[in-house]
C-alpha cells in the first residue's frame, strides 16, 4: 500500500512515515495544499491522510476539488478540528473517514485497514485486458491466450500503468511517481531495466504489444 500525507507538521509527517514503513506501508508527504493536491492528482495512492489547516488551500478545499474531477482515493482527514459541526463539513466534502489529533497510531493503523478492505470502486474487477493480453491485478499473471507468466510487483505495477493507459505516451516522470512514489529517488536506467523486463514478458506470451519509446519523452504501449 502507498500512502499520501498531506502535513504541515513535517515532525508528524517524518513520525508516521517512519512508522507506517514498519507496518510494510510506502508513505510520500507534502506540508502544503497546493502541493498536496497536485501529488494527489496523479493518482498513485491507495489513501490519502490529509489535514484541514494547511498553508495555500486547506484541507477540506483540496477534497473538495478531488472529489469534483471524480478522483475516490480514499481520505482519512486527520486535524485538530473536532467539533461535531467540523466533522460533518469534513465528511461531506468526501472524506472516507475522520480522526482528530492526537491520534494514536494503533487507531489509524485500524482505519487504515478498515478502509484497505472495501471494494476500490475504479476496479470494475481484478482483470485489465487490452487487445489480446490480460493481466489479474491481484495475483500479477499475464496473460495472452494459453500463455501467462507471473510477473514481480514492480513488473505488475508498471504493467498495470501501461494497461490502464493503453496507446497514450506517458512521461517517465508520470510512471516513476505511479510506480515508485513521489519522493522516491531511483537511479534513471532503473526505468528502463524494468521497461526490457517487461518487453522481455510480453514477447515471452506472445503478444502483439510492445512497449515502444518515445525519444526524450516516455513509453507507450501499443500494438
């Protein structure tokens, strides 16, 4: 799981990062709304932890607007705010869940879970298909006809960025923060050793898409 906290405490967002890495979870962190909108917007996380009073939009203007551009990452707000007035104004702004400061981490970790087992609703299913290939989220097999193989799950997120945007160029910016996070540091030809792994894949079950490059830009995967 990947989650985004979008904290104006940098002490807090240092602590729960710290602390979800131990629980197996990947946390970025923006301290600003402005900033943590657009991290938002690029949809590369399972949950959103955001708090109301932030410098440039607050919190509950930054749900608001994901919610109008139809973005449903789930969002805990978590803020100092918890009067029964401001609970029900978070709520109706979207937010999945609501949890006021201090919070203890044994409590948040139980939302987190709670939320981790509802049905995302951008999965119709398990399955993404394109043409002749398919590809089951959960158990990452790929497969075109008789042929699968199973792919890591690096290789299985990357495929599933290139599946759910199948004959778009996208940007190696745009793929890194999907697949790694947004404040992950990788080294530039750790991309393209995962991009051969999966041209590797895709011809080993005999599909007609590949995944071509764009000089200076990105991939995309195409038949």
């Amino acid at each position: 799981m990947r989650i985004l906290i979008i904290e104006d405490d940098i002490q807090l967002c240092q602590t729960l990062a710290y602390r979800l890495k131990k629980e197996g979870i990947h946390a970025d962190h923006c301290h600003d709304g402005a900033e943590g909108l657009m991290a938002a917007r690029e949809n590369a996380h399972d949950l959103i932890l955001l708090d109301r009073m932030l410098p440039s939009l607050s919190g509950t203007e930054v749900l608001s607007l994901l919610r109008k551009e139809g973005n449903s990452t789930p969002v805990i707000l978590v803020t100092a705010l918890g009067e029964v007035k401001e609970r029900v104004q978070g709520l109706d702004c979207g937010a999945d869940d609501y949890l006021v400061k201090p919070i203890a981490f044994e409590e948040l970790m139980a939302r987190i879970r709670s939320i981790g087992r509802r049905p995302r609703k951008m999965d119709s299913g398990m399955e993404l298909h394109y043409l002749d290939l398919s590809f089951d989220i959960r158990s990452k097999v790929l497969s075109c006809g008789e042929n699968t193989c199973r792919l890591s799950r690096t290789e299985g997120d990357l495929m599933e960025v290139f599946l759910k945007n199948p004959g778009q160029v996208l940007a190696r910016k745009n793929i890194v923060t999907k697949v790694w996070g947004i404040d992950t540091e990788i080294e530039d030809g750790n991309l393209d050793n995962f991009i051969h792994f999966l041209r590797r894949r895709l011809k080993s079950v005999g599909s007609s898409l590949s995944i071509r490059t764009i000089r200076g830009v990105g991939y995309s995967l195409e038949e």
